[in-house]
C-alpha cells in the first residue's frame, strides 16, 4: 500500500469516528451498573393514585385508575402518568408492564414507553402539561419509546432542554418490538453517569453520558393502548 493508500484509509478511520453516534460509541464493557441496595420506594396498586400525577389529553374516553394490584392506563389519545417523587443519585427502576389487546375500546399494539430523570430547566414544577407528547419536548430527560409508531420502532433518545431531542439508538427488529399480551419486566438504571434499560433481561440501551441527568423525575408514557403496571420498584445502587 502507498502513502497516498494509508493516509485515505485513515482519513477515512477519522470521518467515521466523527459521524459515529454517541450510542455507537457506548459499549456495555464501559457501564458498570453497580447492585441493588436498599429499597427507597414502590407502589403495589393496592390503594390509590396517591403517588401518581396524571396527565392525560383525553380523560372522558380514557380510564387510568388503579385495581387488582395493578395500575391500569386505558389511554384514548396521549398519557403521561408520573412519579411524585423526584429521584436522585444512583437507582434501579423495576416493573413489570403488559401491552392489552383484547379488542378494547383503546387497545393498540403500540408505545411502551418512559422518561426518567426528567426536569423542566425553566420551572421547578414538572406537573404543569396535559398529556399531550410535544408539550415533553422542552424538558431535560431520557426517553425511552418501545414499539413506537404502531409497533414499527424502538427508540432511545435524550432530551436536551431547548427542544432538540437526541436520538441515541434505534432499534426495529422484531424482538425489539411488542408482543400483545405478555408480561414485560423493565430494568432501568442509573449509574455514576451511565443509564441503561433492559427489557426482559435484555439491553435495550446502555448509554454513557458526559452530560448525565443525575436526578430527576420517572413517568410511564403512552398514546391510544391500554397496558397494566404492577411491582413498581426504586433501588438504590451500590
């Protein structure tokens, strides 16, 4: 090989390094999630939506309520159920959530999907939007949309705060997508400037961040689908 050979190659090596997303760049090797430690919160559905905030843009055809140990989000249009506690530091965030489909009323195969870490850099109160998915964008959070666009994508993105919204992975085949029907346990970590999901065992994500949200606010997500909730869990990591 010539010089004029080697010095393409490695321009080429640098274009590629250059244009590489940051997810790309994120292997598992450079996330060490810790363990869990103690238990700081959870929720069995038992009671009531007392820990809950709802936001939801079409309530008269929509049910999200609480039963059977489970919380029900039956949502006609868009839905953002949060968590009132803000957290912090390093945590493990579990569930188990299932995606309906028995020819409900709202029953759609579609948008298993979360933020985490989220806060509004302009207003200390996040609880101020109605549900509706564009009003998200000017906050700082992740997002994690799990068969998205009526079960046709699978999406991690990081919300910078001034509405641009990241998009770190993207991921479309089919056992990334959602099955009617099945009880999907949902892991999701926060850990010394990494955060990673896992679907089922599976990583679905690992990002780490030179920017990481170190706190902040978790809410299940979804548009027109009924799913079921239940096992909420936040641990701290050790």
């Amino acid at each position: 090989m010539n010089l004029r050979s080697v010095c393409m190659v490695l321009a080429s090596i640098v274009v590629m390094t250059q244009v590489m997303p940051a997810a790309a760049q994120s292997t598992e090797s450079t996330c060490n999630l810790g363990k869990p430690g103690k238990l700081i919160y959870q929720d069995d559905f038992d009671t009531d939506l007392r820990q809950w905030q709802v936001e939801s843009v079409d309530t008269k055809n929509s049910d999200i309520s609480v039963g059977n140990n489970q919380l029900l989000i039956d949502a006609a249009k868009g839905a953002t159920v949060w968590f009132k506690q803000k957290l912090s530091g390093d945590i493990l965030i579990i569930y188990t959530r299932k995606v309906v489909m028995e020819q409900g009323r709202n029953d759609r195969l579609s948008d298993l999907n979360q933020f985490w870490m989220a806060t509004d850099p302009r207003d200390q109160n996040i609880f101020t939007r109605k549900g509706v998915f564009e009003q998200y964008d000017d906050l700082r959070l992740y997002y994690a949309g799990i068969g998205g666009n009526a079960n046709t994508t699978t999406r991690f993105r990081k919300y910078q705060g001034n509405g641009e919204r990241s998009l770190l992975t993207e991921l479309n085949e089919r056992d990334t997508l959602l099955q009617a029907n099945r009880d999907y346990v949902i892991e999701t970590a926060v850990y010394r400037g990494c955060t990673r999901v896992l679907v089922d065992g599976k990583v679905f994500f690992s990002y780490r961040d030179k920017d990481a949200l170190r706190d902040g606010y978790f809410g299940f997500r979804t548009t027109q689908s009924r799913q079921q909730i239940r096992d909420f869990k936040v641990y701290q990591l050790e």
